[in-house]
C-alpha cells in the first residue's frame, strides 16, 4: 500500500506557515513539504501513513480558516503520482497524450490520481503554479480508449467542477510537439534552445 499524502492550498503565505507549523505538531507525518508558488499561494504536503496524514489535515484545516483555497486528502496515491510530482516522466509513446487542467494543485493531484487509477494510462507529468499563474496540469499517455477513459474519469470526479479548466485528448500527437513537450514546458527555454544550434 502506497503511503498517503494530503495537500492544504492557501491564498496566505503567513497562514500557510501558520498551517504547516499546526500539521506537524498535531501528527506524527513522515514528510512535510511547505513553500510558496505562484500567484502568491502557499502549498502544504503531507505524507505518511494514513491515520497521521488525517490527523494533520484536520488541524491544517483548522489553522487555515478564512484562507484555505482548495485541499486533498488521497489515503492510497497512486506512485505515479507521486513520481509524477518530481518531475516528468518517459513516455512510452502512445497512440494518444490526454491533457487536465485546473485552476488548483489540489484539483490536479487529485484528478492525476482518478486518472492513472481508472485505465491503463501512463501519467507522463505533472506542472503545479510555478509559471503557470497558479493554474495546474497533468498529462496522460497510452492507448486511445485508455487516455479518454482516463480523462473523463479525472474530471467527473472534481469535487467542485468550476476548478476545470480544459480537457483534451489528441490522438496521434505530432513528434515535434512530443519533442517539445519532453524537451521543457516552458517557450522561454525551447526558444533559447532552438537560437543556440543556429
């Protein structure tokens, strides 16, 4: 069994500190990550095992209030995830690249999880804010039937479905913008690499 992870999202920074101090003295977490993304958020993650995860989104939730944004609490995370988070992942080429897209990181992790859960997929990345302006997205590889599946499953279980931004499925996708997406996510970068073998 995968440990849990839980993440609080507040639009505080000084709250989210607050809150990450809160979390680990209530329970005994295995892993704290804290710090600021953008647009000015604070991201707090747990892991461990799935009584103390609990136990410390209970008090985070507590410490939080007015400025908790969004959070999730997966007592199985799938590794895929988890990997996912510490950057991206080898393709295997599929016939097809499914895309989510959220406004959060707790709406993206947990959608990245239903996903990869639901169909024979590999979850090929996962960005959070940083560059994005706050938004979120996670990308699916595989057989076509397999990457729908695992989209429609990652966005019919948002809790709150206003976080959605867009979902897409491309078939086939074209071996430049494959390069490009394994390359760097950011244009910035592509640019600078391109200009450099001229």
């Amino acid at each position: 069994m995968e440990p849990a992870i839980g993440l609080l999202e507040l639009d505080s920074i000084a709250v989210g500190i607050r809150t990450g101090d809160a979390m680990v003295k209530r329970a005994p977490v295995e892993v704290l990550y804290a710090g600021t993304v953008h647009p000015g958020k604070y991201l707090v993650l747990v892991a461990g095992d799935v009584a103390a995860v609990e136990e410390a989104m209970s008090a985070g939730r507590e410490a939080a209030v007015p400025s908790l944004v969004d959070e999730i609490f997966l007592p199985d995370v799938h590794p895929h995830v988890t990997a996912a988070l510490d950057g991206p992942r080898p393709g295997s080429g599929g016939e097809a690249l499914g895309i989510v897209e959220t406004r959060t990181v707790a709406a993206i992790l947990g959608a990245a999880d239903r996903g990869v859960k639901s169909a024979a997929v590999e979850l090929r990345r996962i960005r959070i804010a940083d560059d994005l302006g706050g938004k979120a997205y996670c990308l699916f590889d595989g057989i076509l039937a397999d990457v729908e599946e695992a989209v429609a499953t990652a966005v019919a279980g948002l809790l709150r479905p206003e976080l959605l931004i867009s979902q897409v499925v491309i078939p086939r996708l074209h071996r430049e913008m494959a390069d490009n997406l394994e390359a760097a996510a950011e244009f910035l970068p592509r640019v600078r690499s391109y200009r450099g073998r001229s």
